[in-house]
C-alpha cells in the first residue's frame, strides 16, 4: 500500500459558511452550491438544461474521448475550488469524505455511471507521493469503493514517471509530456483485463493525466475506462 490512510473526523461546521450544525455542508449551501447540473457524459462539461436522458456535447460527438464516460461532479470554482485545495495542499483530511459524497451524488445521478469492476486512484509518482504524504486520488477512490461496494486497488495502476508540472504546457505539450507515465504492475496485467475500470481524480483540468492513464489501461486489456473527478476546469 503505497498510501497511507487519512483518518475520517468527525466535522463540526460548514466546510463552506462555517455555520455550526451536524454535517460538513449546511442545507444552505448544499442548496445554493450543489444543485444538480445536467453535464456531457463523454467529458463531463456542463450542458444547458436540465434533461434527464443523457447527452453528448457536439465537441464529443465530432471527436469523442478515449474513456467511455466522464462523471463530474462539479466545475471547479468557488467554493468547490478552495475546498480541493485545502484537501490535497494542506492535507485537510475531513474534506476527503465532503468531497468523495459529492462526486458519488453525482454518479447516483448519471445513468449506468456505476457499471464498473474496478476503481483505481490517479497514481501520484513516489517523489510526489513522498512530498504530500497522501494521494488525493486514492482518499477519494476508496471512499467511493467503500459506498458502492466497489474493488479499489491503490497501486495497481503506476506512475514511474515524475513528469514535469503541467501548468505551463499547451494542450499538446501536456499529452506529449505524459506519454509513458503511467503503467500497470507488472504481473498484475490480469486484474485489469476485460474489466470495466473507473479511473478517480480530484480535478480534470485538460484532461491530458486521465487520457493517458485511460490509454495505459485499455492497452493493459481494460474492457472500458471510464472517469470520475470531484471537479471539472469549466
Ligand atoms: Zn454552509
Ligand atoms: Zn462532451
């Protein structure tokens, strides 16, 4: 186990008003920042209305994404945007659990989204892994493994890699600065074989990581990749 576990606490106020009550979110702000929003489910982008069937964005239905499906919680912005930061910058471990019940509210919600196998974390390269103490990814992944009663691995998929941050790079140069990054476990090729895998992240941005940890998976033989993100770059 290359992560190791953050302890739930119990909370005592809103994560986002700070008013005192039982939750870590008042009904307040449940109402007024986590309203449902009807989103692409090819890349998880907000789309109007509030249909139920589900929809494609024209972007996806003229180049459609290497996953099967995205499921985005919500875009990443206030408040949504603060509370990640504080989760996986300042190792805020009560918003773990706040965050993997938004994202799995938002998979209630999207049709067929929890027709899955597997359940693997964005894999954090040792160094950074090292730096944070924590994958942000896997807090969520097995959270969302345990509410659904899904099969979670935290090392299954790797990072040998420690890529270079991302910030800087164009949408091209971020593809091309991942490519090889990830791998899965040698040996272990046959846990990911013809099974439905859902990858977790806390935010796709470009979606440059997830392409390339889908790739990695569908060329290990993965039936279907599919990707989970509490948040979304609008
Ligand atoms: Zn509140
Ligand atoms: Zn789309």
């Amino acid at each position: 186990m290359s992560s190791r576990h953050l302890i739930d606490r119990m909370p005592s106020s809103c994560r986002i008003c700070r008013c005192w009550g039982a939750s870590s979110l008042c009904g307040a702000c449940l109402q007024r920042f986590s309203a449902p929003q009807h989103r692409c489910q090819r890349c998880g982008l907000p789309l109007p209305g509030m249909e139920a069937a589900p929809s494609t964005c024209g972007a996806c239905t003229s180049q459609p994404p290497v996953w099967r499906r995205a499921v985005c919680a919500q875009d990443y912005a206030f408040p949504w945007s603060d509370l990640v930061g504080d989760f996986k910058f300042k190792g805020d471990v009560a918003l773990a659990r706040l965050l993997a019940q938004q994202l799995a509210t938002a998979l209630r919600r999207a049709p067929q989204a929890l027709e899955v196998d597997l359940v693997l974390p964005v894999p954090l390269s040792a160094p950074r892994l090292q730096e944070r103490g924590f994958n942000q990814s896997w807090e969520l992944a097995r959270r969302l493994g345990q509410i659904f009663g899904l099969t979670c691995h935290a090392d299954l998929l790797q990072r040998p890699v420690d890529t270079a941050h991302q910030v800087d790079l164009s949408l091209q140069e971020r593809d091309r600065n991942l490519r090889g990054a990830f791998m899965v476990t040698p040996g272990q090729h046959q846990k990911v074989a013809g099974r439905r895998v859902a990858v977790v992240d806390d935010v796709m941005t470009t979606g440059a990581t997830l392409r390339e940890a889908t790739r990695t998976l569908l060329l290990a033989g993965a039936f279907s990749v599919d990707v989970w993100t509490v948040a979304r770059t609008p």
